[in-house]
C-alpha cells in the first residue's frame, strides 16, 4: 500500500465554559492517512491501514462511534464458514441478485459485486482481530427458505 504522509491539522472544540462560549483548541497531529468517519468502513479501513504499519487518525463527529452498524440486527456473509455451519445456502450470486433487486437495480452493480464476493473473508478477517460472531444470517430478509429454482 503506498500511503501517503499527510499532515492534518485538526480544530477541536474542547470545551463549553459555563457562559456557554466555546473554548477552542488548535491540535496538530500527523498520520499517514485520516479517516473520517468512525462508522463500519472507517473503522475496517482504520485497522486495515494500522495491520499494514500506517499511522492513522479516525475521526468521527458523533459522541459514539459505530454510525448506522448500531442499528443493524445481523450481518451476513455469502458462503462463509458459519453461515455454512448453519446450513444455510447463500451464495455470492444469490446474495448479488437479491441486493440489486431490492434496489430495483439502482444500487452499484461493481460496489454490490464486490461486496458480497468479498463478505466471507472480511468476516474472517475480523474473527482474526479478536471479534467475536455468535450468529451470521442468510441476509435478504433473514430467509433460510431461499428459493434456489430462482438461481
Ligand atoms: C436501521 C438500520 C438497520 C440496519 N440493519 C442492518 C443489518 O441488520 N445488517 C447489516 O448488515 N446492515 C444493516 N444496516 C446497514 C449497515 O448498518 C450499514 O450499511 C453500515 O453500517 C454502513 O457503514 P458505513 O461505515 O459505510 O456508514 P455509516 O454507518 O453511515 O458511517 C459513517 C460515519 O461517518 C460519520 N461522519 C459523517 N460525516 C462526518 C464528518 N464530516 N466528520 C466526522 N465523521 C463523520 C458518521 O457520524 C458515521 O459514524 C442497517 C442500517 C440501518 C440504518
């Protein structure tokens, strides 16, 4: 990966005296590269820049981060090891069509392609950073009763 150093100089709101005027405070960091966003790409980009000796900055404006990955209620994985576990038959084609379909072809087809093929070894790869998945669903409306006549 060829990073890029990159100074980034940050001003950051610290505190809000009892007046209520704000208490700025000019803070300079440097990193190799910035993320912006805490949410689940920044903070995969985060650790995978990190795993390759980058020095990285992750910035998020929100007080949690997480973003809308706090919302969800599963993940899945086509053709992953645990979703196979499970019995469950989800693959990268399935969970292909049934994306684009449910964006009635809007979405990105490139993006969506990449996504799902990539799904079962991005999951690995967070098992191999210490997270731990109790439950991979089959996506789609968390079906098992994929109509397989449809692919
Ligand atoms: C209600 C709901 C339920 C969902 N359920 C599921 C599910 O069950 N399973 C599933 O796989 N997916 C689910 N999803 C989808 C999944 O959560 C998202 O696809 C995924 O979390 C998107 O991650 P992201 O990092 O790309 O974007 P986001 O989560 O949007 O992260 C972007 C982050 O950037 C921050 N940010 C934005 N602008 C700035 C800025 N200028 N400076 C600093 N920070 C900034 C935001 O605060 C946010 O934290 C659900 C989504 C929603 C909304």
């Amino acid at each position: 990966m060829k990073i890029v150093r990159r100074t980034l100089i940050a001003a950051a709101c610290l505190s809000l005296l009892s007046t209520g005027a704000v208490n700025a405070e000019t803070i300079v960091k440097t990193a190799d590269v910035v993320i912006i966003g805490a949410g689940a790409s920044g903070t995969s980009a985060t650790m995978a820049a990190a795993e390759k000796g980058a020095k990285v900055i992750l910035l998020e404006k929100q007080g949690v981060v997480g973003g809308t990955r706090n919302f969800a209620e599963g993940i899945f994985a086509a053709n992953s090891s645990m979703q196979k576990r499970q019995g469950i038959i989800v693959t990268p084609d399935m969970a292909f069509k049934t994306i684009m379909e449910y964006s009635h072809w809007l979405a990105n087809p490139f993006v969506v392609r990449a996504f799902v093929n990539r799904s079962a070894d991005t999951i690995e790869w967070v098992k191999s950073k210490g997270i731990k998945f109790e439950y991979i669903g089959p996506g789609g409306g968390g079906r098992l009763d994929v109509d397989l006549a449809r692919y």
